[in-house]
C-alpha cells in the first residue's frame, strides 16, 4: 500500500466521546406549568409551586396552596452528525408515557402568620440523558485503484444521568409585594457511561490494522444545596433575585475501567495492551454558584417575563478517584482520568403571555441552554453544543384545576473531532488516519401535559 488514506477516518468514533444528551447543560429541564411555556423567564415573577425552585422568595405572594404535577408526556430526540468525506450517522431517542418531572405542594403547618412551608421533588432535574446508540461504516474511501484502503468501524455507547432534587422552602411575604424564601434541597447525581470502540484498516496488499478501546464509569453522589429568593413589586412591574450556593458534598462512590489494545500499527510503533477494573472508589461532584435575575412587565391583556441566570466556573476535579496503573504491554503509566470541568454560562429567556378569556391563556417563549463544558477538558460531560428553545402552549382552566398543553423545540449544534482513528499510525507504507472534523446536530422535540389544584 502506498497512498495515503482520506483523514475521515472513523466519523461514528465521535459519537463516543462527543455526544449525549444535555450532560453539562442548566436549563435543559423546566418545571412547573407556566414555566414551561415560558421557557423558565419565571424569576420575576409571582407563578405556582414552582416557585420552590424558580425563586423561594416568590411562593409566600402566590394564592396556591394546593398540589402541582408536571410531565412530559412524550418526548423525541435525535443526534445527526456529518464529517468529511461524505461519513454520516444519525441517532434517535425517544420516550413516552406520563413521567412525572415535577412535584410539589405546600406543608399542612406554617412557622407564623406571614410564611409557609412547602415541599417539591424533582425526578430529573437540569442534565438528563438516557441514549444508546449503535452504527456500523464499511466502505472504500478512495475510487478503486490500487492502494486502496477499506475501513470497518462498529460504536455503541450508553449513558443515563439524572440528577434528583427533593426538599423544602421556607417563604414569608413582608410586604402586599415583597417576599423572601430560601429552599434547602438534597440532590442525588447517577451517572453510568460505557464506550466501545472497534475500528479496523484493511489495504488491498492484506496488511490490517485494528483498535479496540472499552472504557466505562459509573458513580452516585449526594450533596447540599440551597437557593435563596426574593420578589418585589416596583409599580406594575415585578423584579425577581436568586442566589443558589455551590454543593455541600455528603456523600459518593463509583468505579471505572478501561480495556485497550492496538495491534498491526507498523513499523515503529509497537502493539498496546492495556486493561485494569476499580472498583469501590471515592466520588465526590461540584455544583456552581449561580446568581439570577428576572422582571414580569404587563401590559394590558399582555405580560412580558425576563430572566437570566449567571452560573460561575468551576475548576478541573476527580469525580471518581481512580488510580493510575501500569500497562500490561508496554509498560508504561497509564492514567485514567475521571474529571470534570465547567466554564462560566448565562442563560437568559423571553416569554409572553396573552389571556384569551379568563379561562384560556396562550404563552410563547424563546430560551438558551448554553453548555458548561469547555471542548476536551471535561471527561464526564460530553455535550459540548449550545442549544435553543422555542416553546408554545396554552393553559386553561377547568373547574377548579388548571391544565397546560405545551409543545418545546430544541435545536443546536457544534463541531467536534473524532477520536477512534489510528492517531497517525502506519498501515504498511501508508499513513492511515488524522483527526477529523465531525458536525454535531441536536434536536428534540417534548410534549407537555401538567395541572394544578
């Protein structure tokens, strides 16, 4: 063989380390019904019991005290990238059946007169990503001429990661338009990854080459975590504030492995063979501290909501401790790195309401859900793209129940390099392989169904 491949080599590898749900996004998920329809731009303003977790602070103003359950009653997701050379690959996931995100109602007791108690819990809160996925690329690269190289590559890889926030918010109005709150909330954090990587050159003399790369973690953690709030009346408009604290770590354990081996590289560059299990390690997860913002402005049978949210950086940490080890076939230290990095995001929405009769109202809204994870530096979060929002629904009420029917579309995109390739290597006479670009699409589209008493 004496030409060089197409630097294409393995474009289904990137789904391997670049793509997932939602993994190191804040505002993927919304709760509460009119939080939904309004993208979460409910920070300044007096909404239901999802005030709990939007702003504590607004709750004690609310006239609820009864009982509120959000779902997702049916939920489409798909993954679509392309990279040079015309390699393509796709990914659906879906879900469907009434999953309850969002629960909450108010305690049967109050500390004074003025201030309530309430409960909320939350089944998957802000990251959510449930997806297996499987492709297969077997075809010539090059027109057929001598020196051609045929390339074989199988991916799959599976991640589920929830977060579960359960807790309680103490809120008191110390004004007709002034209320404070602070929840106080527990967060449970799964995640489990497995990757499996197979590639394969063939050239036309019969000279092979092959790269088999299994790794997988998985880890539990729980920590503290509490979010402050206040809402204040300023003529008609509300101006809502929130301070949520970085995570209290309580507890956490996870193990990791890793299975790799390269054999046929060629000339200079010898066989690798590498594989270790750990079990019962340490696990610890850093949430970061975030301030938020946000004002409710009506105008006549029209409101306008505004709300952002800074969230701050959080530097490079093992989530699992996980212990180098020595390479069965070279010899040499191999590290397993575990560590997750988050960059500093802000997220801003933009809704409006508009009250068709005094039982119907119809909401728009638009929101980002910009990425924490900076490219390559995070080896437990693997979204790297920014996503947009558009959500449109209605709320009506019934008796003496209140029904949302919303419908969100998300879409967003990045470009990420693939990893499986052949890093440079010698097949033969020919170089095989260089890193490659991959485009990432993202889109999902939700069905919402929620109701309160």
């Amino acid at each position: 063989m004496r030409r060089s491949l197409l630097p294409a080599v393995m474009l289904v590898a990137g789904l391997a380390t670049s793509t997932a749900a939602l993994d190191a996004n804040y505002w993927t998920e919304k709760y509460g019904t009119r939080s939904l329809l309004l993208s979460g731009a409910v920070i300044g303003s007096v909404t239901d019991l999802s005030s709990t977790f939007y702003n504590p602070g607004a709750y004690a103003l609310t006239d609820t005290s009864g009982f509120l359950l959000t779902v997702k009653a049916l939920e489409f997701s798909s993954l679509e990238l392309e990279g040079e050379g015309g390699l393509a690959s796709k990914l659906d996931d879906s879900r469907s059946g009434l999953l309850p995100s969002f629960l909450a109602g108010r305690l049967p007791f109050h500390i004074s007169t003025n201030s309530w108690l309430a409960y909320s819990v939350f089944t998957s809160v802000r990251q959510q990503a449930d997806i297996t996925g499987r492709t297969l690329l077997s075809r010539d690269v090059l027109p057929a001429q001598p020196g051609d190289e045929t390339l074989a590559g199988d991916v799959r890889f599976e991640q589920d990661l929830d977060e579960t926030w359960g807790g309680i918010t103490w809120s008191a109005r110390l004004g007709p338009r002034l209320g404070v709150g602070l929840s106080s909330y527990v967060v449970v954090r799964n995640q489990r990854f497995r990757r499996q990587v197979i590639a394969q050159a063939l050239a036309a003399d019969s000279v092979a080459a092959a790269t088999v790369d299994l790794a997988g973690f998985e880890y539990q953690n729980g920590r503290l975590v509490w979010k402050a709030g206040v809402l204040f009346g300023a003529g008609p408009v509300n101006v809502g504030l929130t301070a949520t604290t970085p995570g209290v770590n309580l507890w956490g354990s996870g193990s990791a492995g890793v299975d790799k081996m390269r054999i046929g590289q060629g000339a200079g560059r010898g066989d690798e063979f590498a594989v270790t299990s750990q079990e019962d390690a340490g696990s610890r997860y850093e949430s970061p501290p975030s301030l938020g913002g946000g004002v409710e402005i009506p105008l006549s049978r029209t409101t306008v909501y505004l709300s952002g949210e800074w969230f701050d950086a959080v530097e490079g940490f093992e989530v699992i401790d996980v212990d180098d080890f020595v390479a069965q076939g070279s010899g040499e230290l191999v590290r397993v790195p575990i560590r997750q990095t988050l960059r500093r995001v802000v997220n801003w929405a933009v809704g409006i309401d508009r009250q068709f009769s005094p039982r119907t109202t119809g909401y728009l809204s638009f929101g980002t859900d910009y990425s924490g994870n900076p490219d390559g530096q995070s080896d437990v979060s693997f979204s790297t793209w920014d996503a947009y929002l558009v959500t449109v629904g209605a709320a009506f009420r019934v008796l003496k129940a209140d029904f949302t029917l919303g419908v969100a579309y998300a879409f967003g995109s990045n470009e990420a390099s693939s990893v499986a390739n052949f890093d440079g290597a010698n097949v033969g006479n020919g170089l095989v392989g260089t890193p490659t670009a991959t485009e990432i699409r993202y889109r999902s589209l939700r069905f919402i169904f929620g109701f309160e008493f």
